[in-house]
C-alpha cells in the first residue's frame, strides 16, 4: 500500500488552509451525522442488528480457515474459480495474468477499496491495459490523478467547478467542448463516457462488500449502478476482496444490510444490491463466462489473535470517519492513505509500517464518537491505543514526550512529592500571567502550542491540596 | 449538620487541584449538602490516564495501582471530571487484565466510584434549590458522555436550580482538547475548539457550561483569545452560585 | 502456494488446528440452518399493510408508483406515465399482454446485448416492503444488464409478489441461486458531486413501479 502518512502535519496544514475543501466537510459532517440520527430513530431494532452483526464478525473470524474454504467450494462447485493473495503485490500479478489470458485490452471498474490498497489500477495501467473506475467519484479522482478522501465518497474533497474543470479538461479529446455548470449536467456527461466504456468492456473488476459462504454468493452495494453494468456485461468477471468479507449465510448478509447503508449515509438501503452466485449459466443471455474471486489477506490474517483482530469486522460503511471531528477538521488525503479516519488510523500501521503512520493513531482526541456510531462496535479508540503502546514500546516517539512521561508517573507514585511540586510549579506558570486580564498570553515549549492560539487562565497561587490541608489544621485546631 | 449519609472520597484530579481550586471547594460543598462527609485522601494522584493514552502501558499500570490503593477502602469515590472518571471506572479493569490481584481491587473499586452529578442524581438523590434564574448553553464532555453516560444528570441538576438549557448546535462533538492532543496537534486542536465556541456563542447564551476541566480551560482559552465575552463554567461551580457570591461579598 | 499459507497463518494465529473436526461441525450445522437474525417487525404485518410499505419506502427512495386493480389495459397505464411523445420501448415481459395498438407514436425494439435503450418495461422475481425494493434476477429470460441500460424502466408488479422481509428470498432462491438477484431501491443516483443527489447516474434515470392488484 503506498502510503505518505509521514507528511501527515504539512498534509495537515495544507487541508486546514484549503477553503474549498473546508466547506465540503462542513457539509459532509453535518448531513451525513443528522440523516444517520434520523435512520437510526426510525429502525427500533438496530441496536440489537448491531450486536448480532458484532457477534457474526466474531463467529467467523473465530472460524475463519474454515469459513473460507466453504466459500472456495462453493464457488468452485458453481463454475467459478478462487484464487489466493498472501500480499499486494501477488494479489495484482494474479488479476494482470487473468486479464492478459483473456487477451483483455478494456477494464471496466466498479468501487473497491480493496484495489486501492494494492494500487491495481495504476499496475494494470502501467502494463498496457485501459482500466476505467465508473463509480463516478472514482471516475473523476482518476481523471485527476488523485487518491480517495472517503472511503466511500472519494471525491468529497473537491467542489462541482473542480469537477467541471476536470472534465473539460478531460473530455475534450472525446468531443464534450463545453465547460459545463450544472451538477446534473455533469452526471450526465460522465454517465454518456462511461456507458460506452461499459458496453466495450472485455473484463470488469468489481470488490465485494460480503462473501456468502453457504452458497458462495458475493455482495455489492452500489447507488449508481455502475457494479451491476460492471458484472454483468464482459466476459469475465474478477472479484478482488480482502478475506474478512466472509458471512456464513444469505440471512447473515440481511443482517448486515440493513446496517451498511443507515450506519453510511442514513439511508434504509442503496439503490442496487447484488447478489452474484458464480458465473452465467448455461442458459443466460449475459453475465461473464469467466467468474474469479481474488481472496486477498495482505496482513490481515496477522491481525487474527491480537487486540488488532476486531478491526477486522470492519463493514466499510466510513460512519467512523463521517462523525470524527479530526476527520472532519482535516479530511482523507492529509491521513497519507487510502484508509482515513479513525479506520485508517488503525488499519494503516498494520497494511503499511508503524514507523510510517504512527501519527494516525495519535492524532484523535479519543472522543469515543467514532465507536459510538461504529455497526459492529469496534473500539476503535482501543484499537489506536494499542498503536500508541506498540509505538512506545519500539521507542518511536520523542524522547522527550517518552521522559516527560516516565517522570509524570514517578510523581504519581509520590504523591506528597508531587504536591509540593505542583504548588512551586503553578506559582512558576503564574509569573507568566498578565494581572490585568488574569490570563497568561505567550508559554514557552511545547505549552507554547497552547497559546498559539489560545490564552491560558492564570491558576491561583495555592492548589486545592495544600488549602484543604490548612482548613483541615484550622478546624482541628478549633476542635481542639 | 444533619445526619450524614455517608462518606465520599473525593479525587481531586490534577487540573482542579492545580489550576482550579476553587472548583474543588464547589464540588466539595455540593456533596457536603447532599448529605455526605467528604474525605481527600492525602495520598492521591494523577488517574495515570496521560501515560495510557501516551502509549506508556506499564506505568499507568504502575499508576493505576497506587489510585486504587489509596482509594479502595472508601464507601464511594466522586470525581468531578469524566475523563478521570471515565479512565478509572471504564479502563482501569482492562488495563491490570493480566494483574490477577488489582484486576479484582479494580472492580470492586470502580463499582464505587462516580462522576460528580452521577453521584448526586442517582446515589444521594440531591435536589438542589432553587437558585436564580439563568440561561446557559452545555457541553458534553467527550469520556463523561461516551464512557459513563454522563448527560441528562448535569442538566437535570442545573435545570432545578433555575437554569435554563440553551442547547448549541452538535453539543455531543469533541472541543479539540484531548490531553496531549491539544499541544501535539494544535493546528487540528485550534480548528474544533473555534468551531465548538462558535457555535456556543451562536446560543445567545449567558455562559458555557461543562463538566471537565480539560475542555473548559480550552474552551474558555478561546474565547478569551477571539475576544468573545462568554464565561465558562463547571456545572458544581454553578449549581453554587450562591455560595460563590456569598462568599465574593464577605 | 499462498492458499496453504494463509489458511496456516489464520490457524496459527487462531491457535487452532486443521484437524479439529469440531471445529468443522460447529460452521456446517450453522450453514445448514441458516437461521435468521432479528427481522425487524416492520416486515411482518398484513399483506395489504406490507403493500403499502412497500409503495410508500419506494417512494422515498424517489421511484414511482402506480396502482392498478387489475391487468387489462396496462398498456393505457404504461402511456399515462410515459406522456406525450414518442417512444422506443423494449419489453421483456412473460406474466402480462402489453397492448400499444392504439399508440402509433410506439416502437418496440428487441434487446439486444451490449447496447443502451431508451424505455425498458419488465416484469420481476417480486419485491420486498422493508425497504421498497424490487427482486431483480437474473434467468433464461432477463438478461441482467437489461434492467440497467434504459433511460426509464417501468416494472410490473403483481401484489403478491410482494414479500416482507429480505429472508423471505432467501427462502425461495437458497436451493437454486440465479446468477445475479439484485435489489433494486429506486432509480440510479449518486452523491458524489458535493454530497448532493442526482439522479440517473449509470442506471436508469426514472424508475416506474406499476402494482397490480389481485
């Protein structure tokens, strides 16, 4: 997975600094948090959906060898074949070999994050093949060249003029000269590129948002479309999924239906759910001949049997990322990584190294929001947490954050000690206070960053300790 | 004095006992006309949550052991603040999991141990009087919201003494304080306060109340440094208001 | 060969062994009786109730709906909804007679593969009330990708065929799965353009639902 977490804070400073992509997640937080609310309230049982969800994931993650086998038979036994990736770079070299067997020249694409994590599309591109994404924000970051912001809205980043621009820019070569204004009018121009593109294609590539393992039936969510003229249409079909997609039955996938769509964007399903059981049969007129599913574990195994292993329910519905105030205050692309949010705070460290994303899991306030809206109740503040301890287990934080720390918990093991010392230190903070507004403007070091944009209430000159003390000696004296 | 009730360990937290004692005395009044007598073990601590949050799990390990100590033998334990609360009766358990012995003293401690208006709503059944009449606009604090629960108590108690919820547009979204976070990332930090202040001020409310110091010192740091003339209060210290004036007038 | 490799991996970490045979019963007697989780109450009401959810969720989800009592000019119906113009209309219907005699302004066309229409009519597996979504499936007769590429697709619905919950397919199609069943909940959209829904962006642009009652 490439991965540029290291630039995390210029990324940062970047996204704080855009005002386009500013006011488009002032209208991502608040729309997709209050149509969640709304959803939720009107579906009484969804709590308990959840729980159950919870307690699949766990079931088959407990089962997970065996689970997937049944998966393979069945999509054997249906005329499909399973192919497995143990990494990124096996997972693209068996999808370019089924591509180039088929003498494939066009690819059609539907959303997967999958491929994203293993960078296939720029692989299959660099090998000569046309690999289109028809989700239309994949579409259009592709047109520009850029990576997810959202796991599930990838081109929230960027407003409808941009858009227009791109396309203009892009669609020129292909006869569209206008420079277009109207949103509805770009949809529409895309939808005419992209429909010849899915009429022409020789393969398409979809993910899978579950694999079914009772009849080895994959899953796709869609609101456009776009996986069902992807499927559907060329002659062979790659499936390209992570292997903790696994469900043992079709009424396990119900389950999690009707959370996907509530938990993502609020609403009580998408517009197109597919249900795909192998390739075209005998008597079909359309459908591939050709049905693969690439089962891609690329460091997800490794998490079984740790604190990292309820990451792996993960449903990819980004209700994590939508309700996290870092998220929101910064959006996808400062996170260096396809995953963003607390999601990819989590799962970055594990798909690329701890050394290059150890900001991710440090930059969130523990909030909490994030598991609170999470369909499967996964911890993720924990999940960070544990990054934080892995890191300061390696030694990879400022040695200065790490003694700083160590003599904070030696104090803590002191008490009295460190009440004395806090008595001297806030007298020390208190000659850097202004008399007159009883606020102290301008701290050195990293307190410093504080007041950089805040100010800092000048603390009284003696501790709560140290007065209850002499109240405490003053009334046994009068009792006395 | 009436009778007490019972008695209550009271853990200061660093933040009030450093920097604002007089909160300290608001929560201890507080408990006290709820009936109880309040006790402050002389030898308490940090709750050790910046050394778990840090990454430093050894040593809150180390740390959480010493709170319990000094605080197992007490009938209940209140905390005015639910980050603290929330790091010694949501995580303390989880942290000493392989700790056979403290992993027990912790759950017998966390079963008494209360964030402030948890203790008062549902263990001392504390009504308190009526006061003035008041306008003013809440925060959830993040760990007392997510961790404990901490909502409607805070706001029963402040509507019986005569104030007035005003409530702001998203009160359940994080300020940006975060402990560390705040100085780690100050650029991020800064963006979530001014918007959380913004949308305080948008209230028209008299004042910003909260029930951690973490957030309050932030939220009130920004303000002062936009300008914006809105005061931010704990809720204990303004469920003793009175007291507060009494005590500036004598 | 990576698929050893990760299925040792997984066990390993799992702490698990290959030969656990009960390991291997405890999944089989779970696949084998497939039961349900929570199905949420809305799904079980009267048949005429389970109807009207099912008009007023696709509804919401911005398709149309049309009530007829009975089949016998659902041709007249189809040109109520289409209006004035004239139309290339492509039919894949097998329950129902469809008459446009009277409309000269009318073309048919045959599908063909890989090519766009302009208004698709069919006919469908049934439907679901939970949540207002069509039963699509792939067969003999419906190519999968004709209910995709019209401009408009008008579906027709018999009352019955409307089911309440989504288990209540699985029930029918477990033993026998078609290719491709899809639920279909509304026209094709998309929010990709600054959050804000437009319509017809791959899929069908408008979708028509006409119930026909029994």
């Amino acid at each position: 997975m490439q991965v540029n977490s290291k630039d995390f804070i210029p990324l940062v400073n970047l996204a704080l600094d855009n005002n386009s992509l500013q006011a488009s997640l002032g209208m991502l937080g608040k729309g997709l948090s209050f149509k969640r609310t709304a959803a939720v309230a009107d579906f009484p049982e969804f709590d308990q959906l959840r729980d159950e969800a919870r307690d699949i994931k766990d079931h088959c993650l407990q089962y997970l060898d065996i689970y997937l086998m049944k998966f393979e038979e069945q999509v054997t036994n249906k005329g499909g074949h399973v192919h497995w990736a143990s990494n990124e770079g096996e997972a693209r070299e068996i999808v370019l070999s089924l591509c180039q067997a088929e003498n494939a020249r066009t690819i059609t694409k539907s959303k997967s994050m999958v491929t994203e994590e293993i960078d296939l599309v720029p692989f299959l591109e660099d090998h000569g093949l046309d690999a289109v994404e028809t989700d239309l924000g994949e579409y259009i970051i592709q047109l520009r060249g850029e990576r997810p912001s959202h796991i599930i809205a990838p081109a929230v980043h960027l407003s409808k003029s941009q858009v227009a621009d791109t396309f203009f820019d892009q669609h020129s070569n292909l006869g569209f000269n206008e420079k277009l204004t109207e949103r509805v009018d770009l949809v529409g121009e895309a939808r005419q590129v992209l429909r010849e593109k899915f009429l022409g294609a020789d393969v398409g590539i979809s993910g899978a948002n579950f694999l079914v393992a009772d009849t080895g039936t994959i899953v796709l969510v869609t609101n456009e479309g776009n996986a069902e003229l992807t499927t559907a249409i060329p002659e062979t079909h790659i499936v390209v999924t992570g292997i903790e997609k696994i469900i043992p039955t079709l009424e396990d996938a119900s389950t999690f239906i009707r959370l996907l769509a509530r938990s993502a964007v609020g609403a009580e399903i998408s517009a197109y759910t597919s249900f795909i059981t192998g390739p075209r049969r005998e008597e079909d007129q359309d459908g591939p001949k050709n049905f693969h599913v690439v089962l891609v574990d690329n460091g997800r195994s490794e998490m079984l049997g740790t604190e990292l292993q309820d990451m792996l329910r993960c449903i990819r519905c980004s209700a994590c990322l939508n309700h996290c105030p870092v998220y929101l205050s910064i959006g996808g692309h400062a996170y260096g990584s396809v995953y963003s949010g607390p999601m990819g705070a989590v799962l970055t460290p594990q798909f690329s190294r701890l050394e290059e994303a150890k900001q991710l899991p440090n930059a969130s306030t523990f909030c909490g929001r994030c598991e609170s809206v999470c369909p499967v109740h996964i911890p993720l503040p924990k999940l960070m947490r544990h990054w934080r301890n892995k890191e300061f287990e390696a030694g990879l934080n400022p040695l200065s954050m790490r003694w700083g720390l160590r003599a904070w918990a030696l104090l803590n093991r002191h008490p009295l000690l460190q009440h004395m010392l806090a008595s001297l230190g806030i007298r020390i903070l208190g000659l850097f206070g202004n008399k007159a507004t009883g606020y102290i403007i301008k701290l050195p070091g990293l307190a410093g960053n504080w007041t950089k944009d805040r100010d800092f209430r000048t603390p009284p000159s003696t501790t709560f300790m140290s007065q209850w003390k002499t109240m405490q000696k003053n009334r046994q004296k009068k009792e006395v | 004095m009436t009778e007490e009730k019972g008695e209550v360990a009271l853990f200061v937290t660093c933040l009030i006992d450093n920097l604002r004692p007089d909160i300290g005395f608001s929560v201890v009044s507080l408990i006290e006309d709820a009936g109880f007598k309040v006790i402050v073990p002389e030898l308490q601590s940090c709750c050790g949550q910046p050394n778990f949050n840090g990454g430093d799990k050894l040593n809150a390990q180390k740390t959480a052991r010493k709170v319990i100590d000094a605080f197992i033998d007490y009938e209940y334990v209140v905390i005015a603040s639910g980050s603290c609360g929330g790091m010694i009766k949501h995580h303390y358990i989880d942290l000493l999991v392989d700790d056979t012995l403290y992993r027990q003293k912790a759950e017998r401690l966390t079963a008494k141990v209360y964030e402030l208006s948890h203790f008062l709503c549902e263990v001392a059944d504390y009504k308190p009087v009526f006061i003035d009449k008041m306008e003013v606009t809440y925060h959830d604090a993040c760990a007392g919201l997510r961790e404990l629960d901490i909502k409607n108590q805070p706001r029963a108690l402040l509507a019986q003494s005569g104030v007035n919820i005003i409530e702001m547009d998203e009160p359940e979204v994080c300020c940006g304080f975060g402990g560390a976070f705040c100085v780690k990332y100050p650029e991020i930090s800064n963006q979530m306060v001014e918007k959380k202040v913004m949308d305080a001020n948008k209230t028209d409310a008299a004042a910003l109340v909260t029930g951690d110091l973490g957030c309050l010192m932030n939220m009130e740091g920004k303000l002062h440094r936009l300008g914006i003339d809105l005061q931010v209060f704990h809720y204990a210290e303004l469920l003793t208001r009175e007291r507060l004036t009494r005590e500036r007038l004598t | 060969m990576s698929r050893t490799e990760i299925l040792d991996r997984i066990r390993k970490k799992l702490a698990v062994d290959s030969e656990d045979k009960t390991r291997l019963q405890v999944v089989e007697s779970r696949l084998a009786n497939h039961l349900p989780n929570t199905i949420p109450s809305r799904c079980r009401q009267s048949h005429s109730d389970l109807v009207d959810l099912f008009q007023e969720k696709m509804e919401k989800a911005h398709g149309t709906v049309n009530r007829v009592n009975n089949d016998t000019d659902l041709g007249g119906e189809i040109m109520a909804y289409l209006g004035d113009g004239s139309f290339e209309l492509c039919i894949n219907v097998l329950e129902f007679e469809l008459d446009f005699s009277a409309y000269s302004s009318v073309q048919t066309v045959e599908w063909t593969p890989r090519s766009s229409l302009d208004i698709c009519i069919s006919d469908c597996f049934g439907a679901v009330a939970e949540t207002g979504s069509l039963v699509i499936s792939s067969s003999k007769q419906m190519p999968l990708s004709f209910n995709f590429l019209g401009e408009k697709h008008i579906v027709l619905l018999k009352e019955d065929q409307i089911m309440g919950a989504y288990e209540d397919i699985w029930a029918r199609t477990r033993n026998d799965m078609p290719r491709d069943i899809t639920l279909v909940s509304g026209p094709s959209c998309t929010g990709d353009i600054e959050m804000i829904m437009e319509f017809g962006a791959h899929g069908p642009k408008e979708l028509h639902i006409i119930i026909i009652g029994s």
